[in-house]
C-alpha cells in the first residue's frame, strides 16, 4: 500500500513541479508569491519547480523499487530505492531553497 502512495504522492510533485516551472507559483505559500518581484516569477518557479519535480521522480522510483522488492523478496531494490529517495530529497529541497533565497532573500 506504500508503495502506491509513494507513486501517487509522486505523481502529485511532478504535475506541481511542472506547474511550477511555468511561471504558475500560486501553490507556493504566500509569502513567496508576496517576496518574488514579477520578473523573477518565472526563473523562481523554474527552479522550485525543478526542485519539485526531482523530489517527485525520486518518490515514485522509490514506490516502484519498493514494490519490486516486495514482489521478488530482494531487499537490494528496498535499498537503491531508499537511496535514491534520500539524494532526490536532499538535491530537490536544496534546488528549492537556494531559489527562495536568491529569489526572495531567505526561506522564511
């Protein structure tokens, strides 16, 4: 059951995160739609939504290994899967945060 909310859950970051990275930033809190001048709408969601998008990507190869690994009791699928979950987290929260704070002098 996991697995499919990992997918879901990732899905779900993707179509923000390619939302995002069309100038669409009205998901993003409000203060960052407040802080970003206009002319930084778009290279901002660029790059949060580059962030968003890797995070997705990385959950939903997270649920198919995970799944994977269940189906043919491998435990190394569990592994690489939660590998790659941890580096897509760390690689797309600190795309994000370095756009909040070039974009918006900070991330709160």
């Amino acid at each position: 059951m996991e697995n499919i909310f990992s997918v879901i859950l990732g899905v779900v970051c993707v179509i923000i995160g390619l939302s995002n990275r069309k100038g669409n930033i009205s998901l993003l809190h409000s203060y960052h739609r407040k802080r970003v001048s206009e002319e930084d709408k778009l290279p901002f969601g660029k790059l949060v939504g580059l962030g968003t998008i890797i995070i997705g990507v990385a959950l939903i190869l997270m649920g198919v290994l995970s799944f994977l690994a269940t189906s043919l009791q491998d435990r190394i699928f569990s592994i690489i899967g939660t590998v790659i979950l941890i580096v897509g987290l760390v690689s797309g929260l600190g795309i994000s945060f370095y756009a909040m704070i070039k974009y918006n002098k900070g991330i709160f």
